[in-house]
C-alpha cells in the first residue's frame, strides 16, 4: 500500500532527517579529527594540516603508548575493573530495584527507602571522608577502592526499578500461584524479560568503570595499580618528562607531537567502548523509555 503524505508532512520529514543529519555531524567529525591526528607527523599537526585525514601517515604515537609494560598492565586492571564492577553494580542494581519496584502493601516503607538512595545520589560524604572510610577498610591499592564506592549506582536503580514496575503484574502473580518465591520469579521471569534494561544498564556501568580515572589517581599509591585511565592521565596527558629515564624513550618521544599523544590516549580510550556499543545500541530504545511494556 503506498502512502501519500502532505506537503507539510514530507517538509518536516526533510526537515528533521536534516538537523538529526548535522547533528550527527558534529559528534563524528571531532572524532574523525582525533583519530586523524593521532595518525599524523609531528610536523603536520604543528603545522595546522591536519583536519580528517591523516597528513605523513605515522603509528608513532600508538607505538609509545602501546609499547610500555605500564601500559598493558593498567589496561589488564581496567579489564578485571570492569569486569568485577560489572557483576557488582548490576547484581545490587536488580536485587536493590526489585522489591522498590513492588506496591506500598508488599513493602512497607517503600517510599523511605527509595529516598534514602535518592538522598545518596544528591549529597555525599566528600572526599576526604570517603577517602579515610576506605583507608580504614584496608582498600587502597586494591581493586575493591575502584569498585566497592559506588556499588549501588542509584540512577541505574530508578532506571531498573521504572522498567520492573511497568511488566505486567500477572506474571509474578501467576508464579506466586504456582508456587514460586520472589527470588525464583526475580531470576526465571523478572530478569529474562528485563534483557532490554539489563543491557542498557551494564553499558552504562562498562563506559563509567573504563573511563573512571580519578578513584585510581586518589586512592592508588603504587602506579603500577592504577587502571587504564589513570595511568594515561599522568603520563601522556601531564607529559612528566622527568620521570623518563630511559634516552630511547626520550628520544622517541621528542620526535612526536603532545597533540598525537592525547589524541591515540582519547581514542585507545574508547576503543573498547565502540567495539561494546553496536551489540548492546539495538536494546536502547526499549531499555531507557519507560513505560513501553502495558498491561
């Protein structure tokens, strides 16, 4: 069946593919620019001759910060980071969004509990209380002081308890008939259905642990704990030339350019993020606009 739009109708169909089509511009091209420069001679880019290709095509600045020991070893700590901070975050995001996604009747003081989580999100202890909390703990230069501090992220938690409340409340009663407790109907029928939310949140939850490089400056003593960014945070974005002590490394480093080396950082960055984001951007759209599920 062909339809017939209107003339108003085909002016605001151009009209929106146009500005969705500049926007998509101005996010990709200064990505394109990164990755441009990042591949290009120290010469060109100091010359200003480099805008989305590569100009004296080089892997320079991939080479240095690729070949360090350092290197690999805060790359492998920012994959167990995620990993661990995967399993944590997303095993209380569900098990604290469950029963607040339940009636005032089956939970008592509800609404109390969900303030109090709303209250951590708007006010915290600060940084040097929560430095020496985790001090006290015995957790620096641990895995967990990356981890265990924000263990419940309680955006994701509204984000997971909205999307539990608007399933359709007969299913939970079907299996509350037939025997089942809230745990079995949490992970038999609650979780299968929620895969659009789940993976939305866990996206989430990988882009915040991979780019978190502050929790490693500050509670990280040994350098050789920090993760991925943290360790491109003091040596390619401060450039500390003092502590290279190596005149190979001196000498290969003079000859790039400090823009390459934030460029190559900024994209080795979000490479593991772009390689995540096509298999998980398909649950988008039913993940995040609640409501989609009625009765």
């Amino acid at each position: 069946m062909v339809q017939h739009y209107s003339w108003s109708r085909k002016m605001f169909v151009v009209f929106n593919y146009s500005i969705l089509a500049i926007v998509s511009l101005i996010c990709i091209l200064p990505l394109v620019n990164v990755l441009a420069i990042s591949f290009s001679s120290a010469a060109a880019i100091e010359g200003g001759r480099v805008s989305l290709w590569p100009v004296e095509f080089t892997t320079r600045a991939y080479t240095f910060v690729a070949s360090k020991k350092e290197f690999l070893t805060s790359m492998g700590i920012s994959v167990q980071r995620v990993l661990l901070g995967v399993i944590v975050n997303m095993t209380l995001t569900i098990l604290t969004a469950y029963p607040l996604s339940k009636e005032a009747a089956q939970l008592k003081f509800r609404t109390g509990y969900a303030w109090v989580f709303v209250f951590t999100m708007l006010f915290t202890g600060g940084l040097i209380p929560t430095y020496m909390v985790i001090r006290e703990l015995g957790m620096i230069d641990s895995l967990w002081s990356l981890v265990l501090p924000g263990a419940v992220p309680v955006f994701n938690v509204i984000l997971m308890l909205n999307f539990f409340r608007n399933l359709p409340k007969e299913l939970s009663e079907s299996a509350f008939i037939d025997g089942a407790g809230h745990w079995k109907t949490l992970w038999k029928i609650i979780v299968p259905l929620s895969m659009p939310s789940i993976a939305t949140v866990m996206l989430f939850t990988i882009v915040g642990h991979w780019n978190e490089w502050f929790n490693g400056l500050i509670y990280m003593n040994d350098p050789i704990h920090y993760p991925l960014a943290s360790y491109l945070q003091t040596i390619v974005v401060k450039m500390d030339m003092t502590q290279l002590n190596d005149p190979t490394a001196l000498k290969f480093l003079s000859e790039l350019n400090d823009r390459a080396l934030r460029a190559a950082q900024i994209f080795l960055g979000m490479l593991p993020v772009l390689c995540v984001y096509p298999f998980l951007q398909r649950y988008f759209m039913s993940g995040i606009v609640l409501g989609s599920v009625k009765e």
